[in-house]
C-alpha cells in the first residue's frame, strides 16, 4: 500500500543557554519584528494578544542573555512614547531570520528526500 499521509515538517529554532533555558526563538523574534512595525511595545503585545507585562519579561529576558539592549524607548509627551529595535536588536533579528530560512530550506529538502517514498 503506497498511500503517503499529506504531512508537512515544520521546524522551530531556539538559541538556549548553557541550562537549556530558552533566550532567543521564535516568541522573541516575533515580538521584536512587531515593535519595529508598531513602533511599540505596548501595540506590539496587544497585536499578538500579549499582555504589556509579560512582553516587557521576554524582552528584559532576553537582553539580559544577549548582553545588549534590544530596545530604545522614549516617554509619552505630546507625540506619545515608543519602541525602536536598537541596532543590536536589528543584527540578532537578522542574524536569527537567516539561520531559520537556512535550515528550514535544509530540514525542508531532507524530509522530501527521507520521507518520499514512503
């Protein structure tokens, strides 16, 4: 019987510290790629349905693994605050986003070769 089930890889990238505790992924980079669009990271959580709170632990978190900043925020006034990747932000953003097309392109060609004929 040659009857393939209609299955689909899908890979999830995380960068973890020595503990294997999660400090770059998938969440982190998602939040970073919505304060660039929202220039803020108050718009950022509540467009991701993300409480201000916790979105404000993922990028604390993160910094603190990272070693740098990955925000540069300004306070209200008359224009209003908000959020700006810092260029450490915009490289680890980068630098994640084309590792993850890479090895997905990779994991992707493996499971059509590995996974074919069965």
């Amino acid at each position: 019987m040659n009857h393939s089930p209609d299955l689909r890889l899908a890979v999830t990238l995380r960068l973890l510290d020595d503990e294997g505790q999660r400090r770059f992924g998938p969440g982190v980079a998602a939040l970073l790629e919505e304060v660039r669009e929202k220039r803020s990271l108050r718009a950022a959580a509540a467009s991701m349905g993300m409480a201000y709170s916790k979105a404000w632990r993922i990028v604390r978190t993160a910094e603190e693994a990272l070693g740098h900043k990955l925000l540069s925020s300004t306070i209200g006034g008359r224009h209003g605050g908000g959020a700006a990747l810092t260029e450490e932000a915009e490289a680890w953003l980068a630098a994640y986003q084309a590792l993850r097309e890479e090895v997905d392109a990779f994991a992707q060609k493996r499971f059509q070769e590995r996974f074919r004929d069965l």
